[in-house]
C-alpha cells in the first residue's frame, strides 16, 4: 500500500520536496514557534544580576522609581513632625523632644479635637440661626397678635359702648334686641381670647428678653452678677429706683445696659451722702495735749493748711474725694 505525502495546498508532494522536509530539524521548529507564541520573559540570571531589579519590574510590567521621588519619599519620613500650631512655645519644645511615634499619636488626637471643635462650633453656629428665625417669628406673631386684639377693642368699644338698648329694642323689637345681645357677648369672648393670648405672648417675651438681658449682665454690669451677690445687690437697685419714683412695671424690663448705669448712679449718690453726712457730723472732743515747738518753717505749712480748709469750707458743693479731705484736714487741726 502506497502512502503518499500531501503538500500544504492539498496537492501530492514531489520527491524533492518531502526530502526537503525531512531535513528540517524539529527542535529548531519547536523553538521558533515558542519564540513566536510567548512573550519575551526574563530569567532567574538576569533578573539576579546588576540589573536585576529593574529587569524583574520590567517583566511584572512596572516602571522603575525615579531617583528623584525615592529621595523625596526617604527624606518625607524622615522629616520632623510640627507641632500643633496654636501651641505655646515651651509646648512646642517639649513636643520636639517626643519620639516620634507619639508625636504621631498627639497629632492624630489634636487633629480629632479640632474636627470635634469644629462639628461642635458649625452645630451651635446652627442652633444660633435657627433660634434667631424662630425669635424672629415669634416677634412677628406677637406684633401681629397686638394690632389684631387693638383693633379688636376700638372696633367693640365703637359699635357697643354707646348703644342705647331701650332704642335697640324700640327700633328692632325684643327678638332682634336678644340677638344684637348676643352678637356682643360673642365678640367680647373673642376679645377675652384675644386678650389671654396676647397676656401669654408678652410673658414668653420677656422670659426671653430677660434670658438674653442675663447673657449681658457680665458685659455691661459686672458689680450685678452672680448668684449671690449680685442678686443682693440687685434688690438693692430695686429699692432705689422704687425711692426715685420708678414704676414698678418698668424695673423688670431694665436692659443689662440701663441696670449697669442705674446701679452706678446710685453708688455715685450713696458715696455722696454719706460724705455730706461726716462734714455735718460733730468732731470728737479730744484732750489737749501739749504740742512741741514747731520747727522753723512750719508756719507756712501750717498756714497752707488752714487756707486748704478755708477754700473746700468755702465751696457750695464738694466731691466726694474734696469732702472726704476736709473732714480729714479738720481733724488733723
């Protein structure tokens, strides 16, 4: 049985070319196919080489580091770690002399409370506007609530006050008398709600201004606050103004301001009274006493004395520093 050799088109091989075909070396082939079918690899030698570093991130695909950027990494982590910036100087000192783990540490903790610090500001920032919006609505409210219950009163007292019910009932008998009667009692428990309501908002009003007047007090009348102290010295200031013939009404509604200036009005006029009290006082009679002999010169500063008592003597009104030193100049006479 004949066998006979194809050619790569399907057609039978020649003689000289099946010798031709037998001469090929079939490890060459194996080879060239490899060559052709895999990429380029680099081996275990080269890549243990002087260049083997590079030559293994060639082969994974990746670039080799710039010399430059590893300088600039190496030198990152080996820079020194500054301090928090609003610290004082001997803090900073001290942070300098921490390793550098647990400075790492107190950064990463002052970072965590200035975020805390921060999240907690922005939220009071917040509630601050929304309580403003809401004050400011209320205001509206009360304001509008105050015209309606004013023009609510002037129009009752207009159309009912001056109505003659003997008329009324002449002109439009008892049963429409009966029912302008009763379209008065329904517009006076309207004006009665009214009146509640508006009784309620301006309570509401001043608790809140007497919360934000409380705020000020250390502001503009210092001598007033505290619990104790400053309560006491508060009821004080109520006598007094109550003394001068200030409503009593109008003494909670004192501004922090007008409470802070009262306050040293009435300091101011009990220093003065209590200096007019000791010129008008006797002085006490004391033994005489034998003096020693003046020493030259002290005529004329005895002279200057006497003319000192005679000038704040002399005066329609003194201070109270002026009347506080004639009493003293006096009794030194």
């Amino acid at each position: 049985m004949r066998n006979e050799a194809k050619a790569a088109n399907g057609g039978a091989l020649s003689v000289d070319q099946a010798v031709a075909r037998l001469g090929e070396s079939p490890k060459k082939k194996n080879v060239d196919e490899a060559e052709e079918a895999a990429p380029a690899e680099v081996t275990l030698r080269q890549a243990q080489g002087e260049e083997g570093e590079d030559a293994l991130r060639q082969a994974q695909g990746e670039e080799a580091p710039d010399g430059d950027d590893a300088e600039e990494a190496d030198d990152a982590e080996d820079a020194e770690l500054e301090p928090p910036k609003f610290w004082d100087a001997k803090s900073k000192e001290r942070f300098a002399e921490l390793p550098r783990d647990l400075q790492q540490i107190v950064l990463a903790k002052e970072n965590e409370r200035n975020q805390a610090t921060a999240r907690a500001l922005q939220e009071s920032a917040e509630r601050r506007k929304t309580a403003e919006a809401e004050a400011a609505r209320f205001k509206s409210a009360a304001d509008n609530l105050a015209r309606i219950s004013g023009e609510a009163e002037n129009n009752f007292q207009n159309r009912w006050s001056n109505l003659d019910w003997r008329k009324a009932i002449e002109q439009h008998g008892a049963e429409g008398a009966l029912k302008l009667q009763l379209e008065m009692q329904a517009e006076q428990r309207g004006l009665q709600l009214l009146s509640a309501a508006k009784e309620l908002t301006d309570r509401l009003s001043h608790a809140r201004f007497v919360q934000e007047q409380e705020a000020l007090i250390p502001e503009f009348a210092p001598d007033l606050a505290g619990h104790d102290e400053g309560k006491a010295r508060r009821e004080e200031l109520g006598r007094f103004l109550l003394g001068l013939g200030v409503p009593t009404a109008r003494i909670p509604h004192l501004s922090a301001l007008e409470a802070g200036l009262a306050y040293d009005a009435m300091q101011w006029r009990n220093g003065k009274a209590k200096a007019g009290a000791l010129l008008k006082a006797p002085r006490e009679t004391l033994p005489q006493k034998r003096m020693p002999a003046k020493p030259a010169g002290s005529a004329a500063r005895g002279s200057a004395h006497h003319n000192r008592i005679a000038h704040l003597s002399n005066k329609r009104e003194l201070t109270i520093d002026e009347a506080v030193e004639l009493h003293n100049l006096k009794g030194q006479s």
